[in-house]
C-alpha cells in the first residue's frame, strides 16, 4: 500500500512539474530533469498517474507523442517496460488500460472527438481486447442510447442510427467490412434476430406499408442473417397474433380462421409456403391445429351456420395437411357426440342409437373421413367408440330390459347378427348367455344351468342369439352348451340336483341336457357311479348287483340314462353291467353280501335270491363257473369246512347252482333235483304267484310311473317283482288298474301248474355234464379249463390237505400218495379210469398202483418265478425215478412240479402256488405267462 508520505512528494513534485510547463522549452527540459532524477518506480507510477488524469478524459487518448515529449522516455527505462508499448506504460498506473467500461463508452458516446481519435480507436479496437470492447460498446449503445430513442427492439436499427456513434474500428475488431449493420448487431446483441413476444407486439403494430415492417420482415425472416431462425421466427409470429390479435368470441379456435386470412409475407417465405397458404402456416405454428379436441368438438357440433361448418370440415376433415388427424378427428367427434348429446337415459348405450340420431350432427366430413357412405351409422359407431358392438354387464343389462320388438331387432342386429358383429357375435353370445345364467336363471330352484330350458331362454334372451352360432332356433341345449363351461357335463355337485330333483317338467330338461349330446354315454356313466358311491351303497346294498328298480327310480335314473347307454328303458342289469367292470363276477367281498342274501335266516326276498343267482352264475354270465367256484370257497372258508363236511344244512345256505359243484359222494348232502322242461301244451298258463302287501304297493308305483307300457318291460318286472308281465297285468286287473282280463271257457284241467320263480341251476349243470362227456383225453382241453378227480373246478385242483410246509418230508405218507395222485393225474391221466357218478359225471379212479416218482409239493406265495426256474434248472431226475440237486444229494423237499408242453399248452410249465392260507385246503394253480400266477 501506498504510503501518505510517498503521495504527497509526488503531488508536490507534479504542481511543480505543472508550473514549469509554463516555461521555455529549455528551462522545462532543465526542470523536469531536475525534479524526476531522484523518481523511485514507485514515485514514476503515481507520478505517470497524475499526469494522465491531468491531461485526458480517458487513458486511452493519450499517445506516445504527448507522453515522451511531456516526461521523455526516461519514464520507461525507470519502469521496466517497452517503449513501444503504450498500453503497458499506462497500465502501471491505471487498471482496465484497454477495455472499455460503462463510464468510457459514456464518453465515447457523449463526446465525438474522442471516439474518433486514432489513439482510442487504436487502444480500445485494435489488440486482444478487441473484440471484447467492441460487443460492449454496440451493447452500451443499445441499452443506454438506442433503446430510448423510439427504438424499442434492436431490429429497428437502421445504418444511419449506426453511423453517428460507430467507427470503423469497431466493425474491424469484430472482422467484419465496415457499415455491415446486420452482421454487427447479430454478433453483438443476444437474441439479435430472434422473435419473442414483446419484438412480436413491435411487428405487429407496424402498418403493412410501412418501412419498419420491412425492416423487421428483414431482420426476422428474410434477411441472410435471419436464416437459421426465419422458420421459428414466423411460426412464433403466428401463435402471437393468433393469442393476442385474432383469438376472439366469434373465432375462439385457430380452425375459424379463413384460409385467406393473409400474414406478413416474410412468415410465408420463413415457411416455405406460397403466399396467403394460411391454413398450412397455422397449422405449422399452432399445436394441435387441426386436431378436435373436446372443445372444437363443442364448437363444431353448435356452429351449424353453412360458413363456419364448412371452414372447420374442411380444416379436420378434407384439408390434404390434415390426413394424418382425419380418423382420429372423425373418431374423437363421435365419442364426443355419444358423450355429450346421444347418451341419455332412454340411450344409455351406443348400440341403441337410430340413423336420425346420428346424421344430422356430425355433418358429411366425418364419414368421409372415415371412408364410410353417409348414413352407414353403425359403421361409424364402430370405427370410433370402443367396445361398440361388444357386450359388457351394462349393456347385457339393457339388453334384456329392453323387451320392445324394434329395439330388440335393433340390439340383435348390432351384437349378433349384422354385418359388423360377425367377429364379435360368438363372444357376444357367449357373454350374454353367462350373464343371463348369473343374475336371472340362477336360483335356489334352479342352482345349475343345466335348469334353464327353452322358453326361459326365449322370454329373456329372444331369438338373435340362435343364429350367431349357426344353431336353429330354440334348441336352447346347444345354445348353452356352446357358451356356457362345463354345460351339459356331470359333476358331483350336478349329480345331486339331479338326483334329488322332483318336479316332472325340470327333470324332463336335466335329462335332455346331460343324457344327450357327446357327454351323454360318459355323464350316464358318471351320474350311476356317483349315486353308488353316494345313495345306494350301504349296509343294505353292499354290492352293486343288488340294486334295483326301486334305486332307480328314487334316484331318477329315466329313459335317459338307457338311451345314452343304447340301453332299452328298464333294462337294469345291462345297464349296470356296462357300469361295473366287475359287475357279475364274485370277488370275496361279492361272496361275502351273496352268502348274507342266501342265509335262511335274514329272512331275504326270494325276488333278491333270484336276481342274484340270475347275475352270477345263469350260463350268460362267462364267470358263472369261476363265480360258483369262488362262493363254494368263501362258505368253506367261513365256515371252516371241507367238502366232505358239507352237509344238507350247508345246501340250504348256498344256491341251486353252486350244489351242483358238491360231489354226490359227500355224507349228507342232497342233490338238487332237476325238473323237467315245460309241455308245449296248447291253452292258457295259470301261473300262482303268493302276492304279499309289499310286493303289490311295488307294482302299483310301478304303473304310476310307466303306464301301460310297464307290461312291455319284462326286464324291470323281472327284476323288480320277480313275475312275467302276464302275471303282472292279471295282478293289474284285479286292483282295478287295467280292465278286466278274462280267458274264455277253456278247462282249467289243461293249465299245467308251475312253480314260481323256482330256478336250480339245471341246465348250466346239464351243459357241464354234457360238454365233460364229449372229453376223451386231457390233450382236448386248454390248460386253463380241465376235469379234476372232484369235477370241473375252473383252473385249480383242490385237494384236502392242510398245509405244513414246502419240504415233502413234512406230511404224511397218505399226504405224500395224495400229492403224487395229483401229479400222476395230471401228467399222465391214461394211468386213470373213467367211471360215472350216480348225476352222469365223469370221474376217475387209478387203475393200478401208483409207483411213479411224480409229485407236487406246494410253494409259497413269496417265492418268485425267477427263483422258481432257478430251482427247475437245478432238478434233475435220475435212472430210477428219483431227483436230485445238481450236487447230486437226494432231494426230498421238492418244491416245484415241471410238465412237458404236451400237457400244457403254454411253455411255462405247470407251478404250485398256496392261495387261501386261512382255508384248510391246498389249491394247485397254473403259471400261464411270465411273473403271474393264477
């Protein structure tokens, strides 16, 4: 810092300094000498300092000349710098030498010899600080002298308003040739050239003629200077004189404007357009010009005057700019239109609209639009209110309260069948029907579809929804089946509906729906195994083969479920046979319920026992043989018994049918007795039947249920009551059902007289003794199917012999013969005789004794085939007639029999297998195919 003392020397030196300026030339030069000599760098800078400011305005205006000639050039060597450089002398002593401020342009402007003095025009616009001075003081200018001078936006600068204040070296600092008006102003005012609302307000008030608006048409759009901005400029014009100039009541949207309403032609030659285009410079400078909005759409529809109607046409709908908007225009003004004039309460949905509602207010352009003949309204509808012509809750909801025959045509036209609802008229229906089922049909007395039949579908839904899906009319299954899931197919749920309902007229519906059509085999099917798992199983029906027509019936198992099952109606065990793939064949649990309905003692119906004996083991049944078989084998089995523990009570507990299987040699037993065929006799037959309460209650529902034709279903009367139809229109006639039947007066005498229902199984017993007899040599019959000693017992032979074991040694010597018997038997039965027993069976005895080594010894069930083979392979048999290991030790414990094919049919050979572990009986099966065992 400068010290006061320093300060004060160098005043005192300069008054001298001052006074000696006033002497000659030579007694100056002598002074001044005299008063610098002694200048430190510091007193020459503050001395250097007083001098100028002495002297000049600004630093800028003195020169070499005045500085060396008034303090030599003493001064430069004393402060270290240049002699040339007259900026950096005085920049010792003055800040900001060389660049321009607000106090040096006030200067300049205000004083004319300086700005055009060369020393100034050298130190401000000549050197690194040019171009930077220059800009500043054209700047200046503008804010400090221009601008008040009616010039309000720098475009308005003309060259002469220039010229007065601007040299040539500030046009040579910015490098351009000098009265370049354009190019000087563009590089030195921000936004030069560039339109902004307040240079907007400026144009637009000039008069079309006047030289300003040329000059502006210049500087924004025209000029070369005014290129990079002329389309922006123009487009900016326009948005300003469209909001602060045309924008009015009577044209409160830009689309009213007419299309020769003429802008300033520098706008059309910005935009590149021909002179008055005016819809296409609006359309380039406004957002959303021609594109309807909620607005315009309002201002379309209410302007209905020729004029104003056919200027917004032409601008949204025919203009050539506007096809990128016409579809949209067109779409957005009918969803408008719906919105705001066509919904009402009495049109609560587009659908419901007439021709007359819609012509009149859009006008022709919007068909055109939309490539549609006028009048073509559903057309246009559908093109632009989405989901038209596509059903929802609402509209599914008018729909069915509109129940007027022309709106309804209308709606079914629209959602069905007119030329537009094709894509969506299956879906439609679709929809409709599920509506329909959810908030009508459904209800406590109708909880599945299934319920609703035809004039339920008529009354709500009418008659359109038919042919969208190509179904003829009222054939209202199809039509649910093909819109509703799951119609027509049985669940649990819909099988107890089913089988609980009681009114005649919706079960005749249920029927048809679920026992017609592709299901109707698999929901027949379905619904018998449901209501066996669910109604008829019980302690009272533990087997399917005991239910019957009065199951049936409770159940409501009709002629549909026959028919589905190309079953007769009544034919109940067909039916259950095509059920039940076991149906008819004994398993032990079958054994167990058939055995209870054959005990005297639970006092059975004899219809029941019949039924059953009927089912199992009649000559139809191609289990019959194996059924009687396995139910001889339960009652031993329960009762611990062998056959020749069987007794005349055991008869009574078993059918006719299954004594035949009991040999005649047993102690006690009593053979069946074989009847006689029936005469042929010409006259009528008396048939008894001992009607009981029960039985005739049967045959009176029986008739309410069928009628007349109750007499045609033998099957059912069979089963059900156990009579022919005969009996049972007799039986009719007598309750006064029928009218009265008579016979004639023909002798009583003639009418043979016949046991009820009293079958013993004679002629299956008789073509078993018949086919047995036609038998000469074990190689005529399958392995499958051979005469024991015993007689036919299907595939086993049973012997009575309780197991001990697999080692032979294990049983005794009687045991042991009765072994090798069977295996001698069945290896070679010409060792045998055959004799008859006193029922014409054949049997067979030895003939000689038997020495021959064959035997079979049982094997238990845990043993495998693969181990089985394994030790035939290590069998062999000896000279003698007796076998060993391969180790060559006798082998006493056999535990395998092999056969030569010859004898068995199959190449497995003959195994022995325990089955039945509980029974005192051994029973020898055939191995027929690899890994099984029968």
């Amino acid at each position: 810092m400068v010290s006061e003392e320093l300060v004060s020397r160098v005043n005192g030196a300069f008054e001298e300094f001052q006074r000696a300026e006033q002497l000659d030339r030579p007694h100056f030069l002598e002074t001044r000498k005299r008063i610098t000599s002694g200048f430190s760098a510091e007193e020459w800078k503050l001395f250097l300092g007083r001098w100028v400011s002495a002297n000049f305005e600004i630093p800028e205006l003195a020169s070499k000349e005045d500085l060396f000639d008034s303090l030599s050039e003493d001064v430069c060597s004393f402060l270290g710098v240049a002699s040339t450089s007259l900026n950096q002398i005085l920049g010792l002593a003055f800040e900001g030498v060389g660049v321009l401020n607000d106090e040096k342009c006030r200067i300049l402007i205000n004083k004319k010899k300086v700005r055009t003095t060369k020393s100034v025009s050298y130190a401000l616009f000549h050197g690194e600080n040019a171009e930077f001075n220059a800009k500043y003081y054209i700047r200046y200018l503008w804010e400090n002298k221009w601008k008040y001078e009616k010039k309000q936006i720098p475009e308005l600068l003309t060259k002469i308003d220039l010229n007065e204040y601007v040299t040539a070296g500030v046009y040579y600092a910015l490098g351009f040739k000098n009265n370049n008006v354009a190019k000087l102003l563009v590089a030195t005012i921000e936004n030069y050239g560039v339109l902004d609302n307040e240079k907007c307000r400026v144009f637009a008030a000039q008069t079309d003629r006047s030289s300003q608006t040329i000059i502006l048409s210049n500087a924004f759009f025209t000029g070369k200077h005014a290129k990079q901005h002329a389309e922006d400029n123009a487009k900016c014009f326009v948005r300003y004189l469209w909001t602060h100039s045309l924008k009015n009541d009577e044209t409160p949207i830009p689309e009213l404007l007419k299309k020769d309403y003429p802008f300033c032609e520098g706008v059309y030659t910005a935009l590149g357009l021909k002179t008055s285009n005016t819809n296409k410079a609006l359309r380039m400078s406004i957002e959303n010009y021609g594109v309807l909005d909620d607005e315009k759409c309002a201002l379309y529809i209410s302007r209905k005057d020729i004029g104003s109607r056919g200027t917004l046409s032409y601008v949204f709908f025919s203009d050539k700019d506007a096809k990128p908007h016409v579809k949209d225009n067109a779409k957005c003004l009918v969803k408008y239109a719906w919105e705001h004039h066509w919904k009402t309460e009495q049109t609560p949905i587009p659908e419901l609209l007439k021709r007359s509602d819609v012509l009149g207010l859009l006008g022709v352009g919007a068909y055109r639009a939309l490539g549609v003949k006028q009048g073509q309204y559903t057309k246009i509808l559908n093109f632009s209110i989405d989901g038209f012509g596509i059903l929802d809750d609402e509209k599914c909801r008018v729909y069915i309260s509109r129940s007027d025959k022309d709106i309804r045509r209308t709606l079914s036209i629209t959602f069905f069948t007119g030329e537009e609802a094709k894509q969506y008229a299956k879906a439609n229906v679709t929809y409709l029907v599920r509506y329909a089922w959810a908030h009508h049909w459904k209800s406590d007395d109708k909880p599945i579809p299934e319920c609703v039949d035809s004039t339920m579908v008529k009354k709500l839904l009418g008659g359109g929804v038919y042919p969208a899906l190509g179904i003829e009319m009222e054939h209202h299954s199809e039509l649910l089946r093909a819109t509703i899931e799951n119609y027509g197919k049985l669940d649990d749920g819909k099988c107890e509906v089913l089988a609980n309902q009681k009114d005649v007229g919706l079960l005749r519906t249920l029927s048809y729906a679920f026992f017609s059509g592709d299901n109707a085999r698999s929901n027949a099917e379905y619904f018998i195994r449901y209501l066996w798992k669910n109604k008829w199983r019980s302690d009272k029906t533990p087997i399917p083969e005991l239910i019957n027509i009065v199951d049936m019936d409770k159940y409501n198992v009709g002629y549909g479920v026959y028919t589905a099952l190309g079953l007769g109606e009544g034919n109940l065990v067909k039916l259950l046979r095509l059920i039940f793939e076991d149906f008819g064949v004994l398993d032990d649990e079958k054994a167990k319920a058939c055995l209870d309905v054959f005990n005297p003692s639970n006092n059975i119906s004899h219809n029941i026992k019949t039924k059953l004996r009927e089912i199992f083991f009649y000559e139809e049944n191609k289990s019959a043989e194996e059924n009687k078989q396995k139910l001889l084998t339960a009652y031993q089995q329960i009762h611990q018994k062998r056959l020749s523990d069987l007794g005349k009570e055991d008869y009574k507990m078993l059918p006719p049918e299954v004594c035949e299987l009991i040999t005649p040699a047993v102690k006690g037993a009593i053979s069946p007795t074989i009847i006689s065929p029936r005469r042929n006799e010409a006259g009528y037959h008396q048939i008894h039947v001992e009607w009981t309460s029960p039985m005739t209650q049967h045959l009176q529902e029986l008739y309410e249920t069928h009628g007349n034709a109750l007499f045609r279903m033998r099957d059912i009367l069979w089963s059900a009551l156990g009579i022919t139809s005969f009996s049972a229109m007799m039986k009719a006639s007598e309750l006064g059902l029928i009218a009265l039947i008579t016979f004639g007066n023909s002798l009583s005498s003639r009418m043979p007289h016949y046991n009820f229902v009293h079958f013993n199984g004679y002629q299956t017993f008789r073509e078993m003794a018949e086919k047995a007899e036609r038998i000469e040599t074990l190689d005529e019959i399958d392995a499958e199917c051979f005469i024991t000693p015993a007689n036919k017992q299907g595939i086993h032979v049973q012997i009575p012999i309780t197991f001990k074991g697999i080692n032979l040694t294990g049983y005794t010597d009687v045991e042991q013969q009765a072994l090798r018997t069977i295996a001698t038997f069945i290896y070679n039965p010409n060792l045998f005789k055959r004799e008859n027993d006193i029922r014409g069976l054949p049997y067979f005895s030895a003939v000689s004794e038997l020495v021959e080594p064959y035997c079979i010894v049982p094997v238990i069930q845990s043993e495998t085939i693969d181990s089985i083979t394994e030790m035939i392979a290590d069998t062999t048999t000896g000279n003698n007639g007796t076998r060993t290991n391969s180790d060559g030790n006798d082998n006493e414990s056999l535990v395998k029999l092999y056969l030569p094919t010859n004898h068995c049919r199959d190449f497995g050979g003959i195994f022995s297998s325990v089955l039945n572990m509980g029974s005192k009986n051994i029973f020898l099966f055939r191995h027929y195919d690899v890994g099984c065992i029968e």
